[in-house]
C-alpha cells in the first residue's frame, strides 16, 4: 500500500475518529442506558482492525486514545495504550484468521470492550487510584460489555460503510478475485 | 519482503506501546502544572470552541436520546410508584380497620364502665356480614349458640344500641338492627321521663320514630332516648335500661300521641365489633334501674351518664 494510495484511507479514519470521540463525548455518554454508558471508541479501534489491519489499527487506537484523554482531561497515554494494542490484537485476527462470520463483529466488540474495561481497572490500580474493588464496579464493567455488544452491529455498519472503497483489502473483493483470478476457484479444480 | 512488513509491524507495535508508557510515566510522574499538563490544557483550549459547538450542534440529539431515557425511566418509577401506592393503600385500609376495631372496643369498655354492663355476661363479637340491601337491616355476628346467645339478645355497641339477636347457629348469629321494620323497643326520654315505643320511621331507613307519648310529653330536639327497661311485646328481649338509642331530632304533635323523630346514636352503617348481652332477661341491676331513673333532664342518657361521657362513647353526635 503506497503513501498516495493509503492517504484517503487515513483522511476518512481521521474524520471518523473525530466524529465518533465529539460523538461519544457530546451525546452518547450523556445518555445512560441500564445505568451505564455505551462507549463506542473501544468498539471504533478495533473495528478499524478488523477491517484495515494491524498497523493501521495500532496507529488508529493511538490516536484515537491520545484524543480521548486529550479532550477528557485523562491520564495522557492511559487510553493510548489500552487501543494501540486492541487495535493491533483485532487487525492480528484479520490477518491470521481472516473471519468473515456474520456475528465477528459482535464478538470482536465485546471481547474488545471487555479488554478495553479491565485493560483501564487494571492500570488504573496499578496507578494506585484509591478505588475499592466492589460487586458494584464488577456489575459496571459486565453491564457495560453487555450494552457495547448491544451496539457493535450497528457501529460495525458505520464503520464499514464509511471506510468502504478506500481500503487495501476489502474482504468481498478479495473473495471475488480469489474466484476469478484461476486456480482458486472450484469449478476450476474439478 | 514477508520479515520486513513483519518487522514494520512489530516495530510500530513497540514504538506507539513505548510512546504511549512514556507519556503515562511522564504524565503520571509530573507536576499538575507540568509541561504534558499544560499541552493537554492547551489542547483544550484550542479545541473548546470546537467541542461547544458540536455540543450545541450535539444537543438536540441528545435532548431527545435524553427524552426517550427519561421516558422508560419514567414508566419504571411509575410502577414501582404504582405498586407502593397499593401496597400503602393496603396497609391504610388495615391501619384503619384496627383503628375503627379499636375506637369501638374503647367505646364498649366505656359503655360497659358506665352501665355495668359485665352483669348481662356481654359476648364480644364482630360483624361478619352485612346485608347487602340499601337499608342494611340485619347483620351477622360471628358468636351463635355455643357462645350462650339467643334468640332476642339485645346487641350494643359503643354508642348505644344496635339491635337484637333474630336467628341463631351454632357459631353464629342473625341480628336484626334498630332500623329493620320489624323492630320495636319500649324506650323513654331521658330529659322528661315519658315512655314510648321506639320503631323504624317508615320509608327513611336512617331514623327511628318514637311514639306513643303522652300528648302532654315535653321533647326537644337533643333529648336523648333510652332503653326503659320494660318489654315492648311478648317477643321482644327485656333491654338492659339506659341504654342509649338516639338523639331526638323534631316533635311531632299532629295526633293525640305525641311522637318524636329520633336519629340512632349507633352508626349501623360501619358496624364492626358488638356486644350481645347474653343475660339480659334475668338480670337487672339494680343500679342501672336506680340510675335510669335519675337522668338529670336533657343531660344525660346512659345510666347517669353525663353528656360528655354520651359524647366520648360515641353519644353525643
């Protein structure tokens, strides 16, 4: 992928992740649901995995975790760290395992959300914040899982969609070709 | 070609995990006012307008996210509102119920004091049923003939008399009210003295007439009528005297008898617990008689009562 070709990629990831993060923070924390908010920029980095690979995951989750606790007055580097490698560990499954599954993205957005929650429980202990570890906070974290996963199609559709044509490996495209370019498809082997 | 995209990958990997303990460390470890402070305030700053007016731009989504939120926390608060208001009202009802049970023992024990009433052996018993007419003429009590009632018993409460005892089973009992049409009683004024024979007022199921007075009897309204003490016919029970039976509320001087309207002290209407005064026809104390006797005029009607004990046991409405 040359620097010419990855650049509308990088511009409308960009765009996107300064929507979703002015989104999430401007609305959608605002608007409780089972006495919890959905946080949908977890489920942002690792689709952006999923869909543009590893690198472009890691670099996405960066950033998109340095503008999260830029604009949340948070620890700088916290959220960082967490989405570099969540975005990384996705875009890893795309290209190891390559699933196409209807339900991936669903089970990707809570395993994420579930990393992204006790990724931050954990650091945020390590960093010696005087929390006490409660059923309440337990119950928090498992709720919010419950209700990212309740969101991870649709933000999955979002992001597919407004990613579409610009990137480098588009996973219908590459079932097309893989059926047209010889030696892969079936009616060729028989 | 295959170590190197490796190698790239993994190297970006190492480098943004690196950048990012840095800046944790960094940020962790520096003073508020420390330089990764002021970039993030900084940032802020710059960003802030942009942040309001996306809020702005923002907020009527949010609004309305907000409103549907609200809604469905709405409609739950409203059950679980719904369901504590009749779970109060339960125990409302309850609350009250005790409270009325309560009133009308503390009137009988005040009754009973004032009359003497233990010598007719008095059966405590509650209101089991109503009859479901509008004139509520007959009731039934849950003590019968194994509690030593029968037929004619007179029935009281706290506030004067009730009725008497028309049918009687094992474990309970008919009794028939003041107002049914078939009651009579032999009763006086206690102001006057004079002796009549209380019955139901026809065609107003809420009053009692008193009638057969001598034409010369001086009533007012306010006199209180009690219990005689004498028997009205051959079926009627011997009342206990001075029990009180109402409060006269006009004269009526149209025939050569005199007779006086007369409003039942007892509520028929919210009867719960009674007394049937078992022994009624071989008892007369003495000191009842002695006290009916002497009722002072217009003052009092429960065997030497005074108008402010009428009025605590319910008898001076």
């Amino acid at each position: 992928m040359t620097a010419d070709s990855s650049l509308p990629l990088l511009v409308r990831i960009a765009a996107l992740a300064v929507v979703a993060v002015f989104l999430q923070i401007g609305v959608i924390s605002e608007v409780p649901v089972f006495g919890v908010s959905v946080d949908i920029s977890p489920l942002l980095v690792c689709f952006l995995g999923l869909l543009c690979g590893s690198v472009l995951g890691a670099i996405g989750g960066f950033a998109i975790g340095l503008l999260v606790d830029l604009l949340l007055l948070q620890t700088l580097g916290l959220t960082s760290l967490i989405f570099t490698v969540l975005g990384y560990w996705s875009g890893r499954l795309r290209e190891l395992r390559d699933p196409q599954a209807a339900l991936t993205p669903l089970l990707v957005g809570a395993a994420g959300s579930a990393a992204a929650m006790l990724g931050y429980s954990l650091i945020e202990f390590l960093l010696g914040v005087d929390a006490p570890v409660s059923l309440e906070l337990l119950r928090e974290i498992v709720v919010g899982v419950v209700v990212n996963t309740l969101v991870a199609l649709p933000v999955w559709a979002i992001v597919r969609r407004s990613l579409a044509g610009s990137l480098p490996d588009d996973p219908r495209r590459r079932r097309r070709r893989a059926y047209t370019t010889g030696g892969l498809s079936p009616l060729s082997r028989a | 070609m295959y170590d190197k995209s490796v190698r790239r990958r993994r190297a970006v990997l190492a480098a943004l995990v690196v950048l990012s303990l840095i800046l944790l460390t960094a940020y962790f470890g520096e003073a508020p006012g420390g330089r990764l402070h002021s970039v993030q305030r900084g940032f802020l700053t710059v960003i802030s307008p942009i942040q309001d007016g996306a809020n702005k731009a923002l907020k009527p989504v949010r609004d309305l996210l907000g409103w549907a939120g609200d809604t469905l926390h709405a409609k739950g608060q409203r059950n679980q509102l719904v369901k504590q208001v009749d779970r109060l009202r339960r125990q409302l009802v309850a609350d009250q119920a005790e409270k009325q049970s309560y009133r009308e023992l503390l009137a009988l024990y005040h009754l009973d004091s004032q009359l003497s009433i233990g010598n007719y052996h008095p059966v405590t018993a509650t209101v089991v049923g109503k009859s479901p007419n509008i004139w509520y003429a007959t009731v039934t009590i849950d003590k019968g003939a194994a509690d030593g009632l029968r037929v004619n018993d007179p029935v009281i409460n706290g506030e004067g008399l009730v009725g008497k005892v028309v049918q009687v089973a094992s474990d309970g009992a008919q009794v028939s009210l003041l107002t049914d049409s078939t009651f009579g009683v032999s009763a006086r004024l206690s102001a006057s003295g004079a002796t009549g024979i209380v019955q139901p007022r026809v065609g107003d199921p809420n009053d009692l007439l008193l009638q057969y007075l001598p034409a010369n009897t001086r009533a007012q309204p306010g006199d209180y009528v009690v219990t005689s003490g004498t028997v009205s016919s051959g079926d009627d029970s011997l009342y206990p005297p001075g029990i009180p039976i109402g409060q006269v509320t006009s004269v009526n001087e149209e025939s050569a008898f005199r007779s006086v309207n007369v409003h039942p002290l007892a509520d028929l209407h919210n009867l719960d617990v009674v007394q049937v005064l078992t022994a009624a026809r071989s008892s007369l104390p003495a000191n009842l008689s002695r006290l009916a006797a002497s009722l002072p005029p217009g003052q009092s009607a429960a065997g030497g009562a005074s108008a402010e004990q009428l009025a605590s046991t319910g008898g001076g409405r």
